[in-house]
C-alpha cells in the first residue's frame, strides 16, 4: 500500500480480466478451497504516523480469473483484527472448475457478479449512477418509445403512479440501484397506506420503465414480483348483476340505453369497445358482432382495443339480435362517423361516465338496486359468473371474456359454484343424514 492509501496494480497472466481490480498470477501447484487472502506487496514502507480520513470505499467489479480449467474470483474484504482495526485484503475466491465435467465460462460470471454484488452490498458500496443513466433518463426514454404505443388510459395509469409514489422516491437513483430490499422497503412504506392491488400496479410500472431501460443497455437488477412480499389483503368480489337483474335493468332503461345495456350484457364486452361499436361491426347474417377498436374514457379517441386478445368476433345471441333490429329501424339515427351509439352531434362516442350516470344509476335507483361501485363492468361480470355457473368449459369462458391469460379467468371467477359442483354435492347430500344414528353415540340405556 502506497502512501495514498491504494494497492499496486499488477498485470495479470490471463486476459479474461472483467473489471478494473488486477491480480497477481497464481502458480500452478495452487490448489482450489476456500476463500484465500492473498497479501498486497507495498511498494513503499507503510508510514508510521496515524492514518487520516480515508475516502468512501469504492464500488468494486473485481476480477475473474481462469487457469488450468479452474475460474477464482479476486476482490477486496475488510478484515478486522483481533485489536479492532479493520484492514483491507485480496481476498481469491474459488469458483468452480471449467469444463466439461464443470461449469461453462459463462455460468462462471455469472458467479462472479452474484459474489461481487454480495461483496459491494457488505461493504455498503454501489456503482456510481453513469451521466444519461439515471431512472428519470429510464422513465424519459420509455415516455418517449413505449408510451406511444399503449393506451391513452394506461399510460395515464403510469403517469400517476410515477408522479404520486415512483419518482418522488428514485428519480435521481441509478436503474442498478433498484435491487430487492430497495424495492422490498419501498413497497412495505407504500401499504401502510395502499392496497395491495395499487401497490401491485406501482410495482409494474415500475418493471415496465426497467425492462425497456435493461434493453436500452443500462445496468438494472432482476427483481420480479416472486422476489418481494407484498401482504395480503382480503380481495372484494366483482359487483355484477344476475341474469334477473340484468333483464329487469335493460327492460325498465329508455333507448339508446336499453340496447346498449343488452349489448353490454348478451355478449360481456368491456364499456370502450361497445361505445366504439359500429353499424358495420354488426352481421345479422352470421349473426356475429366484431370487436376490433375501443373508445378512450377520457378523450373519446377510438384505438386498438386493451389487448391483442381484445380482438375478436363474439357470438349475437338470438334475443340480442331482435333488440339490434328494432333499435336499428326504429331508434338508431344515422351519422358521419356510422357509431352504433354515438353522441346527441353524432360526432363522437358517448361518454362512458355520462352513459352511467344518466343512463344506469337511475334505473338502479328506480328498482331500488345498489348503485355503490356499480358499472357498466357489471354487465361483464354477470355474464361471466352465469357461463361459470353454467360449467361452460374454460376456454368458453375464457374466449367469450378475451382474456390474454388463463390464469386472468381463474382468478376473476374461481368463487362462483358451479352448476356441476352443486349437484355433485347435492347428490352426496341425499344420503340419509340424522337418520342412522352414527357408532360411538347411542345412548345408555
């Protein structure tokens, strides 16, 4: 150790040298075991006098090292005497061997960066943020080449979590500095407050901005939601209307509202894709309706509907096509844009707050049914529950709802009984229950 308190550096015998520490070569009688320390040569005596204040240790890649078909790893360690002080050594860590019969080299650093990430952890150090690579610079380049291409209504999603919880908390933190107890403590500040199910939406947005931020070339951390514990929290039911519900909401509601609600309800499709439904999209003859666009909630604009799955074309029942027909001849008012239900200008679709406010909540209030957390969705989820209910097969259930994961459909409606499960259960149920007194329980006589 020089009089500037750092060691030589000494060129090493093997190129495959992966970061900015240097090692001496080691013989090849060395023989593999545990962690070695290897003393550092000083090129000057130490000096006497009392050490100063020494600069933050600095982050370490460290270097790895392979030689006869064995790989090591060289770093720095802090070592404390048995006086209290704490000396700095190499410190040559044995990988594995190379080979066939071994590792590849490849798994080999793979190694070597999960030691040196535990190493830097230990000693409180982290890699200095690079100028240009900062989480602000991550969110800026993911606004700039992903946001375009999603939703209006996802991206404003986005927008408010970084804005309210994300930013606030990383904007000038380095995309590598966002590892498991970072995000781990983050989360848990979050639920003394959030639900899980916003904290599970922060969190994927915050996977989404360092996704594209690992694709762009900057360091980031493999964190996913298997890494971090959330807590639990009791999960509500969706609100939905029964079948009876349904027809007596659709019978009592005025047009345009009554066909809409029977839309809504004979074929299960999301509120943005029925207010962006045309006269086209209708076929009477193959009695089909086609799901392939969707109206934004809060700027009417008609894009590519939520998912690749979103596009479809769904069944017309037999009872949804005669409320079409009439509503068609009798109510429908043609207009530039041809919507099936546009607004009063026939310029653009109908707000889909509007259609809830003066179109549902009324009748709800009418036919004195809740009308807390209750909208259009619950058309969706009403038919949904009655398929399962039904025993429809899955990927009926999952094809009529579109879900672009199974696992989606499972969750959603894996509380509602179905018809199949309740006569099993009602045919276990007829056996002569309280009639035959069961052993052990006779009375004394």
């Amino acid at each position: 150790m020089d009089r500037t308190g750092s060691f030589p550096l000494i060129e090493p015998e093997s190129p495959l040298v992966g970061g900015n520490l240097h090692v001496p070569p080691f013989r090849d009688s060395d023989q593999p075991g545990a962690d070695t320390v290897v003393p550092s040569p000083t090129a000057t005596p130490l000096p006497q006098a009392k050490r100063g204040p020494v600069a933050k240790r600095r982050f370490q890649k460290g270097c790895l090292q392979i030689k006869n078909g064995m790989a090591y790893c060289f770093y720095y360690a802090d070592n404390q005497g048995a006086d209290g002080t704490t000396e700095t050594r190499r410190v040559r860590h044995f990988i594995g061997r190379i080979g066939t019969d071994g590792m590849s080299e490849r798994a080999a650093r793979r190694e070597h960066d999960r030691i040196m990430q535990q190493v830097n952890e230990k000693r409180g150090s982290v890699a200095p943020t690079i100028h240009g690579q900062t989480f602000m610079d991550a969110v800026n380049a993911w606004r700039k080449a992903i946001a375009p291409n999603l939703s209006p209504s996802t991206v404003r999603g986005h927008e408010s979590y970084l804005k309210c919880h994300i930013l606030p908390k990383f904007k000038e933190s380095a995309p590598h500095t966002l590892d498991v107890p970072t995000l781990q403590q983050f989360i848990t500040d979050l639920r003394v407050t959030l639900s899980r199910k916003t904290v599970e939406n922060i969190l994927g947005t915050v996977f989404a901005i360092l996704k594209y931020a690992d694709k762009c070339g900057m360091r980031t951390r493999k964190v996913g939601f298997s890494d971090l514990k959330i807590g639990s929290s009791i999960k509500p039911k969706p609100e939905f209307f029964t079948s009876a519900q349904a027809q007596a909401i659709i019978q009592a509601a005025p047009e345009p509202y009554k066909t809409l609600f029977a839309v809504a309800s004979g074929t299960g499709a999301r509120a943005g894709e029925i207010l962006a439904l045309t006269v086209s999209d209708l076929n009477f003859e193959k009695k089909t309706i086609s799901i392939s666009k969707s109206a934004d909630d809060n700027t009417r604009q008609i894009r590519q509907p939520k998912t690749d799955n979103s596009e479809a074309t769904l069944p017309m029942p037999s009872a949804l096509e005669s409320v079409l027909q009439n509503y068609l001849s009798h109510h429908w008012t043609p207009n530039p844009t041809n919507l099936l239900f546009p607004n009063r200008k026939g310029t653009h679709p109908r707000w889909r707050d509007n259609v809830v406010k003066y179109g549902l909540k009324p009748i709800l209030k009418a036919l004195k049914m809740t009308t807390k957390e209750v909208g259009l969705h619950a058309f969706r989820h009403g038919l949904a529950t009655e398929l399962a209910d039904s025993s429809a097969p899955l990927p009926v259930l999952q094809k009529q709802m579109r879900h672009a994961d199974i696992r989606t459909t499972l969750r959603l409606y894996a509380h509602v009984i179905s018809k199949t499960h309740r006569d099993f259960m009602e045919s276990v149920g007829q056996r002569s229950i309280g009639t035959n007194v069961p052993i052990g329980t006779e009375r004394n006589a």
